[in-house]
C-alpha cells in the first residue's frame, strides 16, 4: 500500500474530501457554539445569584440597624410618656391631699 497525496486524487475525491472537512468545521464550530452559549447562560446565571445574595445582604445590613434605631426609639417614647403620666398622677395626688 501506497501513501496518496491530495495533490494525486482525482477532482470528485478532492471535492468530496473538502466537502467532509467543511462539514467536520461546521459540526465543530455549532458544537463550539453551543459549549459558548452554555458557559455565558451559567455565567449569567451566577452573576445573576451573586448580585441577588448581595441585595440580601444589603436589605439586612440596612433593615436591621433601622428596626434597632425604631425599638430604641419606641421604648423611648413609651418611657417618656409613663414617666410623663406618672408625674402627673403624682402632682394630682399630692395636689389632692
């Protein structure tokens, strides 16, 4: 058995081999296309998630502190205001007596 170079096939087996490597390329590069479009939509899908977790994590790193600033701030109030009836209670008593 003899080694043939392209260059000594005959036109219809050149056509026919150059028509299976554009197909070979094509398949390769649609395959290639599609491992692309796979890795965009999970880099996507994980900048999406990253940028969700990290909303979370901002609403709790804001929520928080208010909701403490709004117990602080409502104790002091209720305070304020039994302190403020107390005193009168206790000027009315003492007024009355």
């Amino acid at each position: 058995m003899t080694a043939t170079t392209y260059d000594q096939l005959s036109a219809s087996e050149q056509a026919r081999i150059e028509s299976m490597v554009k197909a070979q390329l094509a398949s390769m590069d649609a395959t290639n296309r599609q491992i692309l479009q796979r890795n965009r939509e999970s880099l996507a899908f994980y900048v999406a998630n990253a940028i969700k977790a990290t909303a979370a994590f901002l609403g709790y790193a804001i929520a928080l502190p208010l909701a403490y600033a709004e117990m602080i701030a409502e104790r002091f109030v209720t305070g304020f205001a039994e302190g403020w009836n107390a005193a009168f209670d206790e000027l009315r008593r003492t007024r009355d007596t």
